[in-house]
C-alpha cells in the first residue's frame, strides 16, 4: 500500500476530522508541501475552522460516504472516526491508501529531525507555543506542531526549515486501527512532562492506566536525548524510573531548575530562575498564574541544555503573546474584561481562575463553564469542581454537553455542582440556554468586572453573542 512520503506534489490527500487541533495544523503542512488538501468534520468551530478556510481548504460538513467520490490519492483518520463511520466503512471498501495523523507526522514530517515532545495533562499547548517561539527568536528557524493557534505565529504548524521539530504529544489515542498514545509516533529526543493526572475517561478507565502511556514516553525518549519533568508531581516522580534519558526536573520549590515568583500585575509575571544552582536572571512574560511560570521553568531549561542564547530567550519570554484560547482577551465592552479560556479539567479550571485573580485582583471574577470534554461530562471529577470554583466570585454553569451517549448514573450534574457551591456559600448557577447567560452577563455585570469563559469547545457561539449583547 502507498505511504504518504510516496506521494507525488499535487497529490489529493483527504483528512476525516478535519478540524481537529492536531488535523487541521496537518492539514495545513501537507497544503505548505504541495498537495490538494480537503477533508469532513461533523461540527466545525473557530479557531481551527477558521484557519482551515483561510488556507483555501475546503471542509464538508457532516460524514458521508460520498465525500471519498472521486476517490482522493490517501487519506489521513483523525481518532474521532470510528470503525462504523460511514466514511472509515467507504474507505476500507474503496482501499483507498490510509494512515493517521500520529504516524504521518512522524513518518512524513517529523522523520529524521530532532523532535521536541511536550506533553502532560495541563501545559501543552501553550508551553509548546512558548518553545517554538524560543526556537524561532534564537533563529532555529523550527517546525513545530501545537494543537491551538500560537499568538506570535497565527497559525498552528510550519514546516521545518532545518533539524528541529517541535510538538505537542497528546496522550489522546491515536485512530480506530491503532490504539496507543498519539506521542508513541513523535521520535521525541528531547521531551517535556508538565503534569500527570486522571484525563480522558472515554478511553483511559483510571490513573494507573494514564500513568501506563505516560511511561511508555519515559521509554521511548532517546538516550541522546534529555527529558524535563516537574519536580513537585507525585504521579511524574514515579514514572522517572522508566526513563532511558538522562532527567532533569524543575518546579517553584524544589528540581534543578526553579523559579522565584518577583511580581504579578497587570503587566504580567516577573521571576528569578536558578538552574543547578546557577542564576540565570530574571524574566518576564505577559502571562499569570504558577502553572504558566512552571510551563516557563520547562522551556528555559531545555533551552539552556540546548545552548540557546539566553538573552534572546529572555526577549522571546518578554515577548511571547501567548494561545487564541489561553487566557485570550476578547475584549473590554462597557469597562467589563471578557477573556476566554480552553480549561476543562478541574485542576485546570481551579488553576485559571487562581491566575486571573492573581492578575486583576481588583476585579469581581464572573467564571462561566461548559462541562464539554468527554471527562468533564462524567461524574468522575463532580467535586472536584466545587473546590475549582471556589476562588471565582460568580459561578455560572452551563448544562453538560451532549451526554445522549452516556448511562444516566455516570454523568456529570451541573445542577448537583452549583448546590454543592450554594450550599458552602458561593453564589453560582445553573443555565440550560447560552442566551440566559448572556443576557444575565449583559444585566448584571458592572465596569470593573471581569467574565472568564472556560470550554474546549464551541460553547454555542457565546463568544460572539456576548460581546454583540455588551456592545
């Protein structure tokens, strides 16, 4: 069957899952190398759509089986395509050549390179965007991969110019044909462990499961190579023993490399980093929170092993914009600051919220949730999310997602969360309809507030409506 690093330029490749984080930065490399690209989605939504069109690709809504008619040269499975998906049947029957997204990167674009892997339940994104950049400003001219669009780039994927790659290792698992980690396909030399926590319910059944793929990427790190993991994670620390690479860890209170918090404002956050007991200055970015020094800390040190000039690292910091989606402000209607954010997880959202307080502590914090990963729309983390919530001012929750497919006594209650706040003393409540939270926003909401919108998905388009109702 033919490999993709077999096609010729000009070749139509067609991507099921199209506008996947992951898919749609795939798509856009294999149209940067000459291919006709196009590829189906059941429910395209910004950014990723958006990015997707602008490159002139054409995305059919909806899988049918005659979207493969006429048949394109190969085929790229996303992992939301199941065996019984009309397309995935189509294909088989078609034999149209195929593969996934993990193995064609790493066959096809990773291949011999030096590949950067950042991976971790919290960080990735923006800690990969944070590398690249890095990379870009101490002219390594990298290729990089990143499941979110990276402020300082605007867009989620370049092809490398020279020996350097760098991706986001999502433990997701990888298509129907091929269930293992996504990062098992990443050749990573060099790695990056932010965190390890219980994620992905749909396909991982309990922490020992998610500690089992995590540990695969201890194994497979080269020996060449060089893993940076945080110190203070207990789950992380017990993997470490798998690691064929040598390790160096960081963290706020103990690792080789660590960071002392010096300011945060408006501005940002300043901080100190010490690494082996060396100083290596201060440094600065626009971002909050001590999840984001930490992702910082992780960077800074592989930087440092790889010989970067540490002045332009410092620049780079100083003037990394961060990810559409991370701690995105959409703007100030009315004196009210609306800033977006994909946190999902509770450790997540506990960990966001805790930031922009840290960062406008002035301002009253209206937090809005939509429980819509295939984790947080379960009753794995019901409480979890009491204490998430606990540092906002306001909680307002939205009915879970779609949870058609789950058995009634493992889904997630909002209802059951916002009783839980009321009842230790936090003003909370619940919404069945995007328009009632927009209109209670638009109602209630004084100048000086700020409205922190926390999904990993579309959210019904409340971004949009609520900034037309606050003008």
């Amino acid at each position: 069957m033919t490999k993709i690093s077999e096609l010729k330029k000009g070749s139509t490749v067609y991507l099921m899952g199209i506008c996947g984080t992951a898919m749609a930065s795939l798509a856009g490399l294999l149209k940067d190398r000459g291919f006709q690209v196009s590829g189906s989605d059941a429910n395209p939504y910004p950014p990723m759509s958006t990015q997707i069109e602008s490159l002139g690709i054409q995305i059919k809504k909806g899988y049918r089986a005659e979207n493969l008619h006429p048949k394109p040269d190969f085929v790229i499975v996303g992992n939301v395509i199941s065996a019984n998906n009309p397309e995935a049947q189509e294909l088989m029957k078609l034999g149209i050549p195929y593969t996934s997204l993990p193995q064609a990167m790493g066959d096809f674009i990773i291949g011999p390179r030096d590949s950067v892997c950042i991976s971790g339940t919290h960080g990735k994104t923006t800690t990969t965007s944070m590398m690249a950049w890095v990379a870009e400003v101490c002219e390594k001219h990298p290729g990089f991969l990143i499941g979110g669009i990276p402020l300082n780039f605007s867009k989620s994927f370049r092809n490398p110019e020279k020996d350097l790659f760098i991706i986001e290792g999502d433990e997701y698992d990888t298509a129907f044909f091929d269930k293992v980690p996504k990062f098992i396909h990443y050749k990573p030399r060099y790695t990056i462990l932010t965190s390890v926590e219980f994620d992905h319910a749909d396909i991982y059944k309990d922490l020992d499961d998610v500690k089992k793929a995590f540990s695969r990427l201890m194994e497979i790190t080269r020996t060449d190579g060089q893993i940076l993991a945080w110190a203070e994670d207990a789950n992380i620390q017990s993997l470490l023993p798998k690691a064929k690479a040598p390790v160096l860890t960081y963290g706020l209170k103990k690792g080789d490399v660590t960071a002392q918090i010096l300011k945060t404002d408006h501005q940002g956050t300043s901080f100190r980093v010490n690494f082996k007991g060396q100083d290596l200055g201060e440094f600065h970015f626009a971002l909050s929170g001590e999840y984001n020094v930490l992702n910082a800390l992780a960077v800074i040190g592989l930087s440092h092993i790889l010989k970067f000039d540490l002045q332009k690292v410092k620049e780079a910091l100083n003037a990394f914009q961060g990810v559409k989606r991370r701690q995105e402000v959409l703007g100030e209607p009315r004196g009210v600051l609306v800033i977006e954010d994909f946190a999902h997880h509770p450790t997540a959202v506990k960990e966001t919220i805790r930031g922009i307080k840290e960062k406008y502590p002035e301002r009253k914090i209206w937090a809005v949730f939509e429980p819509r990963s295939a984790t947080s729309r379960r009753k794995i983390f019901q409480k979890d999310y009491v204490r998430a919530f606990e540092l906002a001012d306001e909680a307002l929750i939205a009915e879970a997602y779609d949870q058609s497919k789950l058995d009634t006594e493992n889904r997630f209650s909002s209802q059951e969360l916002v009783a839980d706040l009321q009842a230790s003393g936090h003003s909370s409540h619940v919404y069945a309809k995007v328009d009632d939270i927009v209109s209670d926003l638009s109602h209630k909401t004084q100048k000086g507030d700020l409205i922190l919108i926390m999904s990993n998905g579309g959210f019904d388009g409340i971004y949009e409506k609520l900034m037309k109702a606050m003008g």
